[in-house]
C-alpha cells in the first residue's frame, strides 16, 4: 500500500480509502466485515461512510452503514490506527427522515454528529464532512451554474466553522473538509476560516472518473495551492469502466442496474466513451478496473482514491490497483480520448 499526508495534520492515509455506501443495501453486516478486515490486511487505514448510506437512501436502511462499521470496530483494538471519514447530509426533501429541518446549523450539526457516533460506537471522527452544499449547485450531474433569484439561501459558512471547531475543542472531531463543492465553496469556507483563525477544511470528496474530470476545470488547480487534497468518489463511474456492463458480466444487483434514474452513467454516448477506455486497458493487457483506478492514482491533487465493491473479488481486483504503473503511452492515450470526449459523465 501507497501512503500520502492528510493535509498537514501528521496523518497518513492509505491512497486507497474504503468506500462503504453498499453496506447494508447491497452487502450483509457480514460481508461488510468482511471487506473491512481483508482491506486492513491489506494496509488500508482509511474508511469512509456516511449519516446517509447505505445507498440509495431509504429510511429502512439509513445509518446501517455505520451501524455495521460501529458493530466492526467494537470488536478491534486498534481505532487509533483507523482513519474514520463521515458525512453530515445534506438539504433534500426526499431525506428529511434523517433529521428535520436538513441543513448546517449549530443544532442540526450536532444531532447529525452525535448520531453518527452512536452508531459508529466511537468517541470521535477523524474527518467530518458535509456532503454537499446548502446551496444549489451544479453538483450530482449537473452542469452549468443556473443562478436562482428566488433562494432563500443564507451564507452561513462562518457559522459553519465556528460549530466545526466547538466539535474539535470537545474532541468528537478531528479535522473537517468539504463534498460536491465548488471552487467559490471552497475558497468561501478557506478565507472565512483563515480571516477568524479557524480550522480549514483538509479535503474535499468529489466524484473524478475517466469520464468526469470536472474536477481538473476549476477546482485542481485550488486543490493544489490551498493544500486541500481531492477524495476521489465514483473512480469507477458505478463500474462502467469496469468493463462488466460490455462484456455482459454485470449482474442484476450491479449499481448501474440497481439505479437506472442515473443518466450521467447509462446514456448512450457515456457507454461508447468508456468503451474506448476499455479498449485501451486490452491493449495493454491491464484490466479495466485497475487502469481506471491506476489513472486516478496518478494526479497530483489527489490524496486518497475511494473504491467500492460488492464482491471480494471485486474488492481485491480495486485494491490491487495501487501496484499498477500505468505506461507513458497508455497515458497519451487517455489523453487523446478525453480530448476527443470530455467529460461524458459529469
């Protein structure tokens, strides 16, 4: 396993971060474990969850993804050698099971913290995160910025911060970072925190795949110069670029199958482009899975790339994928393609 610094705060987090959001929906409590303690075993220390998984987000099923990491880690004797991630969710009016009204407040924080900790069955989190913006944003597929006169959003980022060091101060929180933001986000939530000496944010967790790089338009280069490092979601694009869907080895339970009101990873044009990314990986005789995840690994920016998995073989197929040096010439053509296609998928 491959290592990198978790901002400036000492830690070192293992480049591959586990990604639990089927626990619970597609995985049993046992399975969960058992993706846990293989991914251990394999030098990963870095594990991230959410209030809301599993996914997709049903009030039978909320919080179970915690619950199993909660029931996992009761039996360990080594949390302080885990970095534990979670989020706090987001406004949507389909959630509101989860807490009412959803949003950032002092009190809402709070609740959503506290939850997360009973059912995680520890005293702290190492990274708390929200999960996407109060604010409406071109985010989970959307592009293009559509400004709307009629919100009644109100900025409250310093709010925001001022709660997330009270957490810090009372130790059920380590540091904090960002999700689904965008550049103006980040550097709002960086300059409040800095002008009233406050904890920045360490990372931000947006989805970067062959078939969305997005994230390279506006927010790498901020990435890099604030020293807030990308946790990268969906490097896989939900297994298109697997290759399982092409080759007819999907199974029902496969994400795109199970979420098909998902456009950005079913369309047409977005199955032809990853075709080509496909193609590149047989010429040179990489799987699919694993060059995706290996390009991923490669960029500057990142700090951790988060993988899922519903299967062992699945799992271990993600993980080995740190080993994988990707040729100079396999890279050119990946160039090409995306030159050619950027960004089929946002």
């Amino acid at each position: 396993m491959l290592y990198t610094n978790l901002g400036k705060t000492g830690l070192k987090v293992s480049k591959i971060c586990l990604g639990t959001m089927t626990f619970g929906e597609q995985n049993t409590e046992s399975e969960a474990h058992e993706q846990l303690d293989y991914a251990m075993d394999q030098g990963i220390n870095f594990i991230d969850t959410a209030e809301l998984y599993s996914i997709p987000g049903r009030k039978e099923t909320q919080g179970s993804t915690e619950k199993y990491i909660g029931s996992w880690l009761r039996r360990r004797s080594d949390r302080d050698k885990i970095i534990l991630a979670t989020k706090i969710t987001g406004p949507s009016p389909e959630l509101s099971f989860i807490r009412d009204p959803l949003n950032f407040s002092k009190e809402q924080i709070n609740v959503a913290i506290d939850g997360s900790l009973q059912r995680l069955q520890t005293d702290y989190v190492d990274l708390y995160q929200l999960h996407w913006p109060e604010r409406s944003v071109n985010i989970f597929g959307k592009l293009g910025y559509e400004y709307d006169k009629e919100e009644h959003w109100v900025d409250n980022f310093l709010e925001i911060i001022n709660t997330i060091h009270e957490l810090i101060k009372q130790g059920k929180i380590r540091h904090w970072g960002l999700s689904n933001e965008t550049p103006w986000g980040v550097m709002n939530f960086l300059r409040k925190a800095e002008q009233n000496g406050l904890p920045k944010p360490i990372t931000i967790q947006n989805p970067y795949n062959l078939l969305n790089r997005t994230f390279e338009v506006g927010l790498a280069e901020v990435s890099i110069r604030e020293d807030i490092g990308l946790l990268a979601y969906s490097p896989m694009a939900f297994g298109l670029l697997s290759g399982k869907y092409h080759d007819g080895s999907d199974v029902k339970k496969s994400r795109i199958k199970l979420f098909p009101k998902l456009p950005r990873y079913s369309s047409e044009s977005v199955f032809h482009v990853a075709n080509k990314y496909i193609s590149i990986a047989k010429r040179y005789e990489l799987s699919p899975a694993q060059m995706s995840l290996a390009f991923v690994n490669t960029r500057p920016f990142l700090i951790s790339t988060i993988i899922g998995a519903t299967t062992m073989d699945q799992l271990k197929e993600n993980i080995s994928s740190i080993s994988v040096d990707l040729p100079v010439e396999a890279i050119k053509e990946i160039e090409a393609v995306h030159k050619l296609n950027s960004n089929p998928a946002p």
